[in-house]
C-alpha cells in the first residue's frame, strides 16, 4: 500500500467545519482513499472512500486534489463525539490478494466545546 | 442488517491457557481479517482469510496463533498457551467481494487480558 502522511493530532471547536488533510503522493492509479474513525476503545468505523472523485456520505465529504496526492477529510459541523483518531489509508481494490488496510498513527481530533 | 459480530466481548486467560476468538462477518461478506491492537499503540494487521482459504497471514506471530474461516460458522482466531504479551484488543473486519473500492466493516472487538 502506499504511505499516507497525516498530522498527528488536532483541535476543532464543536460546531465548526473540521478539515483533515492526508498526504498519498505515491497513490497508483487504481488504489482508493478510505478514512476511517476510532472512538477510545471501539472498533474502527468505517467514513468514506474515494477514487478520483470527491464523494459525500452523511458523515463527511471527501476531497480529493485532482492530481491525487491528497486528500481532505471535512467533517462539516463537528460535535464532541466525534473526537477520535482518524486514518487515512489507500488500498488497492477488491480483487488483489493482501489488499488489507494497513493503519497508520491517523490524526487525532480533538473537538472542543 | 447486522453488523461484525465478536464474541467474546472480554477474554480473560491465565498463562498457558487457549484463547478462542470468534467473528461472524456481514451477511454476503467473504473476506475476513484480523487485527491485533496493544495497548496504546496502532492497529496491526494479522491475517486475512476467504472462506476455507489463508490468503495472507504475514502479521500473524509464527507460533502459537492461527486462524481459520471455514465454510459454515464464524471465523476463529486461535492463540495456543497464552502469554502476558498477548493482552490487547482483537479485532475482526470483513468485507464483500467484487471490483472497486469497498469498505471493510469492522466489529467491536474482543479484549483479552492474559493473567
């Protein structure tokens, strides 16, 4: 898998927009952007996932630079439960043998009332 | 639709006991994988398994752990004579088949305390 590059930790105000950013500059072609979340404790949770497109869910939007070295994670009004740490992981597709999720250290969010 | 159902929830062996972890994956889910987390520290991959198949078990220890999916019931990780070291949260995740990107669904875990 390639390797991600996020900060390790951050801080956002309960209310506000909050926008995670991933470095991916050696993504492939056919590999996918997946966030995840893990709250203390729990098991991670799945977000979002795109290609080359940005992609919205009722959790968040992704978005993704057109060259595909990066991407933004927005959680667009954040409330205290979503503090948690955040991986951005590329992953080949479903068809590969191995195409596990490999986790990094992930950002972690810390929302603030 | 239930989600990745671990059981047990919390695990408690004495030292040199078996340990047996169980996943039932999503409904229409035939990849399974497992992931070991140590306390305070990062999620690691273990193994991923196909019904019936090991399709890629390079995080998993050489000795003492196994894993199996067989073709009815849940998948089982399996650690023989348990030590200290192996105290962390194991966790299970599956996924469909198919082309395209899709996400794997994790489940809540199982905590295993070796004492």
């Amino acid at each position: 898998d390639a390797k991600t590059t996020q900060p390790p930790s951050m801080d956002c105000a309960e209310g506000r927009a909050a926008n995670l950013p991933c470095n991916h500059s050696t993504i492939s072609g056919n590999e996918y952007v997946y966030w995840y979340r893990q709250i203390h404790s729990q098991g991670p949770q799945y977000i979002i996932h795109g290609l080359k497109n940005n992609e919205t869910n009722e959790m968040a939007s992704l978005i993704i630079t057109e060259d595909r070295k990066s991407s933004t994670l927005i959680l667009p009004h954040a409330t205290l439960r979503d503090t948690a740490v955040y991986y951005c992981i590329v992953r080949g597709s479903m068809d590969n043998a191995g195409n596990m999720l490999t986790f990094g250290g992930g950002t972690r969010l810390m929302v603030k009332p | 639709n239930a989600g990745v159902m671990q059981n047990p929830r919390h695990l408690v062996r004495r030292r040199g006991q078996e340990a047996r972890l169980r996943c039932s994956p999503m409904k229409g889910h035939s990849h399974v994988y497992w992931y070991r987390q140590l306390p305070e520290e990062g999620l690691k991959f273990m193994v991923y398994l196909q019904k019936e198949n090991i399709i890629d078990e390079s995080g998993m220890p050489k000795e003492r752990f196994s894993a199996e999916f067989p073709k009815e019931g849940p998948s089982i990780l399996r650690i023989q004579q348990v030590v200290r070291g192996d105290s962390a949260a194991y966790f299970c995740a599956s996924s469909p088949r198919g082309r395209g990107g899709g996400g794997a669904f994790f489940g809540q875990g199982t905590r295993l305390t070796v004492v």
